[in-house]
C-alpha cells in the first residue's frame, strides 16, 4: 500500500508528463518550455514567501543574485 504522499507524487509525475506530451505535440522549442517553466516556479515561490527574495533564493537553492538576474530576464514584476 502507498503512502498519500507517493500517490500525490505519482499524480504529478502523470500529469507532467502529459503537459510535456501535448507541448511537444504542439512544437514547443525545449527551451521555451524550460523558461516557461523556470518562471512559474520562481513566480509561485515568491508569491508564496511574500515577494521576499532571500526567503525565494533559499526555497530555490540558487544564491539571491542568481534569482535577481532570473527576475530580470524574465520581466517579472515584484
């Protein structure tokens, strides 16, 4: 028997992988969807640390000035 956790894991993993299926159906270039989503990941972890960007840095595991600089290419705003 699996745990909720393995389960919740499993269904993510699932549903990754159709999202990547039905990009690569419609030509999206590897690198765009990498910086897609690059930029949502980094906008949900900011929203969820309040737009503080030490807190969004260390929940990342990249050095602040890495995010900055992401921040910067990708035109978000905080």
């Amino acid at each position: 028997m699996t745990n909720p956790t393995d389960r919740n894991k499993a269904r993510l993993k699932d549903q990754l992988e159709a999202l990547i299926s039905e990009m690569v159906e419609r030509g999206i270039l590897f690198q765009e969807a990498v910086s897609q989503v690059e930029k949502q990941y980094i906008l949900n972890v900011l929203k969820k640390q309040n737009g503080n960007l030490s807190k969004t840095a260390d929940v990342l595991h990249i050095h602040r000035n890495t995010l900055s600089k992401r921040i910067s290419e990708y035109k978000i705003k905080i």
